[in-house]
C-alpha cells in the first residue's frame, strides 16, 4: 500500500468533528478521487496526508514523502525555485562553480548536476519559459503558481501525488497537459477536484461526508450511476416508512376510537352491575386504554426515528431545482454591438494583436475561449463598460444583464446572509416572505447571521441565485466568468441545471469541458494576444 488511513479523527479547535473514524487504503500506483460536499474535510484530509496538519486521532502511513499541489497557494514571499524545493540545489550548485568545495556544498546537490536545466526544461513543458526561477511568486497569476507546481513533478518525479482542484485556474491547453499526465503516470496518485473531465479519468472514486469515506470502484461516472441507484432505493425506503407512519397513525386513531366505544358501552353496563364490580371494570377499561396508546405512540415513534436518520443521509442540495422566468426579449435583437476593439493596459503595448469585431443577439449562447493571458475577462469588462476601451466603440441595447465571477465578488460583501438578501428586496415582500425563498435556498434561520464572506463557493452561488429570484427580475443575458472554479460537485450540479435551463442570451467563459457541453452554447469565439 501507498497510503494507509488507519481510524482517522479530525476537528479544528473548538468545533464538532470534521470527521471521524475513516479508514482508507490507496495501493501503489493507483488513481483515487475525492469528492463530497464542501465543507466535508477534502482539503483538510489532503493537508493531514502531507503532515501539514496533525489528526485529533487515528494515524496516517505513506510509503514515501507525497508531493502536494494545493489549491489556494496565496501570497507568498517565496521565489519560484523555492516554491520548486530546489533553491538549495541551485545555490549549492552555483557555489561550486564558482569554486567552493565545501562538503556541504556537494552533499546537498546530490550528484544533480543538471537541476537547472530539468527546471528550465519542466517549466518550459508547462508554458511558462517566460518566467526566471528567482521570480517572486507573487509576480505570478493563479494559474502560473498552479504550472509551477506542476512543473514540480517532472523535475521530482514523485511516487505519490496529491492533488488539490489542480485545474481551477489552468487554460484548456493546460489542462490537456495535465490530463496526459495523469493517463501516463505511474504515480500513486490522490486527487480532489469537480472537474468531470480529471475524475473519469481515474481508477476509483471515493466519497466523503459527515458519514464517513465510502469507495466506490470505478471512475466519476461509475460513482453517479452507482450514486443514482442508492438514491433510489434511499428513496423508496423513505417512501416506505412515511407511509408506515402514516398507516401507523391511522391503526392508532381507529384503535382509539373503538376504546372509546367500548368505554361507552362500559358506562351503560356499570350502571347494572355492583359498585365493587364497576370499579374493577373501569380500572381494567382505563389500563387497556392507557396500554394501547402506549403501544402505538411507540410503534410510530420507531417509524419516525427511522425516517428521520433516513432523511439525514438523503443530501438536501438533490432536491433544489432553480429556473428563471423566459426573457421578455425576442430572439435575434443585437444586444451588444463591438466594432474595431482593442485595450492597452501600458501605452503603445495592445492587448490583441488585430481589433476584434462581436455582436452578441438576444438567445444567442457563446463559449468564450483561450488560454491564460488571453484577455477573456477584459474583454468581458469591456462589454459590460466596467473599461473602456482604447479604440473602436461599443453599443450597446436596454436590457438587463448580471455578471457572476469566479470569486462571486456579488455575494462577496461585508453583511449578513439576511441583510444581503433584503437589499433585493425590490418588490417589498414581507420579511417572512424574503426569510421563506432563504428556507428554500437552504439557508435555514440559524445561518441569517451568518456574514456572506464566510461562505463557500457553492454557498454564495446558491445565495446570489436566491437574489436574483427575491429581486424577481429575470436577466436578458447571463455572464459567467469561470463559474465552477470554486464549487463542489453538488452546486456545479444545480448551476448546470439552472443555466442549462435558462432561456436567454449566454455569454461564458470556462476551461471545463463538461460543463460547456451540459449547459449547451451555440456560438464559440476565440482569443489570443498579440
């Protein structure tokens, strides 16, 4: 075995468990997803392998020292070489060819003379031979720390990888890379991410949550046929006991009913018996009452029990479908009309090579596209007007439009979950009306306070959509930028469902795949610098 998950317990300090008890084996040279909701512990299980944190209990085994992509890398004062683990090699190295012979100096190059030019060669196979390993990370976009990373791995060759939402912030071509990578390895491999397209590609899937880590065997489309079935039958077993209750009650009620007609005709019946008799009838009457409502309370208070562990385990985000009211606009009106466009973020250096010329209509769907680097979310700042461009001019239509990142900077503000929700209010419902959509959203009344700063990804999406339905003004065009960067494979679900449902103009730009294709656009437009 690569890894060995011995009865695994995690909390963060002063909270309930994050987990408890998982027991996991990954075998040499095996390919394993982790999937779940957020706030499930992927991230955090991912840490705990690499040592980075220390489990409450249980003990955690590796063969050997894993090699960890993270998924936030942040601000960093740490130059590219050391992000690389080599920087000691490279200085070691330069020492000797400027004539140290320090025994230190040897020891810690290793006989890897060549580690220049394996990182220079590694950073070149991940699109980045533009940039020196003493560039400050900070210098780099999310995506370039990402391919630093990665370059990582041809100059370590490690035999265990693990793997936290490594193509969050990769280009299409980078991405291809890594998924050759990844077909091509011989690595043990752990990886975490909700881009289908990465999880069918490897051997196992396992799925964590407040349960506990199930295995599954098979890739991520195994898992949710395999998912689908156990609905089902948690389903029909739900289905099953809520009739139980149901038919228990009503036993309880006809049982209740016939005593009570019983009790009746006792009353007759003791008016002709003895005063010693008629007590004895009554007591007797009373206890068999007593006894049988007893009885049957704890007949449906087992059935309710069960229903209600049953319930636990069926995933609330399942039942949430979202759909937007058709837009009134008729198809084939230009909502959006560029003409000779270009942008310079210095003088005299433009974005693109050649103006660009777009014309966006009413039900139009378009796939915006291109790697990193490429001008997709300028571009998109320019036909909404939040830049102005440094040549050709931009019409524009009267519609309403709705821009959601990758951050969901909408959502991402300093007031309460309510609060947030009240400011678009704009038919004036009653509060208990706004707090009822908030109940549907599934934020219940005990997360009104909670600050929207604090939310996932899938949280925020949920409340923004929860927003826009409370506002009830349904927009013409819907522009994402890299929705499903930060989401888990639950909300990726309800958004693909709502915009696949969605009748009106699109305009998106994303590197996953599955989701382009699920959504359905009928237009594609490319972009590549100058």
């Amino acid at each position: 075995m690569s890894i060995i998950i011995s009865d695994l317990s995690y909390r963060y300090p002063n909270q309930d468990f994050l987990f408890e008890h998982l027991n996991l084996s990954v075998t040499k040279q095996s390919q394993t997803a982790i999937v779940g909701n957020n706030g499930s512990g992927k991230s955090t299980l991912l840490k705990l392998l690499t040592g980075e944190l220390q489990p409450v209990g249980g003990s955690i085994a590796t063969a050997s020292r894993p090699y960890y992509i993270p998924q936030h890398t942040g601000s960093t004062d740490k130059s590219v070489a050391e992000m690389l683990e080599v920087k000691d090699k490279l200085t070691a190295l330069n020492a000797i060819i400027n004539g140290s012979i320090s025994q230190s100096d040897y020891d810690t190059l290793a006989d890897d003379w060549t580690i220049e030019a394996k990182c220079m060669e590694a950073l070149a196979h991940w699109r980045l031979s533009h940039i020196a390993l003493d560039t400050p990370a900070d210098r780099l976009s999310g995506g370039e720390k990402t391919k630093v990373f990665l370059s990582g791995l041809l100059i370590h060759r490690p035999e265990i990888l693990l793997l936290d939402e490594p193509t969050n912030h990769l280009d299409g071509t980078s991405r291809q890379l890594l998924y050759r990578y990844i077909r091509q390895s011989t690595a043990t491999i752990v990886v975490v991410s909700h881009d289908i397209t990465l999880l069918n590609q490897l051997q196992t899937t396992c799925e964590l949550s407040k349960h506990g880590i199930h295995s599954y065997g098979g890739n991520f489309s195994f898992y949710q046929t395999q998912k689908e079935i156990e609905d089902k039958a948690l389903n029909d077993t739900i289905h099953a006991e809520e009739k139980a209750v149901r038919m228990a009650r009503i036993k309880a009620q006809e049982v209740k009913e016939r005593q009570e007609k019983r009790l009746v005709k006792g009353e007759k019946k003791k008016m002709e018996v003895l005063r010693a008799l008629r007590k004895k009838l009554t007591n007797s009457s009373e206890n068999t009452a007593a006894g049988l409502k007893e009885k049957h309370e704890a007949i449906i208070g087992s059935h309710q029990t069960k229903l209600s562990g049953l319930k636990q385990q069926q995933g609330a985000l399942n039942d949430l479908k979202i759909n937007f009211d058709h837009t009134s606009i008729h198809p084939g009106k230009l909502l959006i009309e560029a003409l000779q466009i270009n942008f310079a973020y210095q003088p005299e250096l433009p974005l693109w090579e050649k103006p660009l010329d777009f014309n966006l209509y009413s039900h139009d769907r378009i796939c915006l596209s291109g790697d990193n680097g490429t001008g997709k979310t300028t571009f998109i700042k320019l036909l909404t007007g939040l830049l102005h461009p440094a040549c050709g001019t931009i019409r524009r239509a009267d519609f309403r439009w709705i821009y959601l990142d990758q951050n969901y900077s909408q959502v991402d503000v300093a007031c309460s979950i309510e609060e947030l929700a009240e400011t678009y209010n704009r038919q004036h419902l009653e509060t208990h009306e706004v707090r009822l959509r908030l109940n549907r959203f599934l934020f219940p009344s005990g997360t009104w306070d909670k600050p929207c700063k604090t939310l996932s990804g899938g949280e925020k999406m949920r409340l923004y959509l929860c927003c826009l339905m409370i506002s009830n003004q349904t927009p013409d065009l819907i522009i994402l930028d890299e929705p499903t960067n930060n989401l888990d494979i639950a909300s990726l679900r309800i958004l693909t469902q709502t915009i696949s449902n969605y009748k009106g103009s699109l305009l998106v730009v994303s590197h996953d795949e599955y989701f382009i294709s699920e959504i359905g656009t009928n237009k594609k437009m490319e972009l590549g610098c100058s």
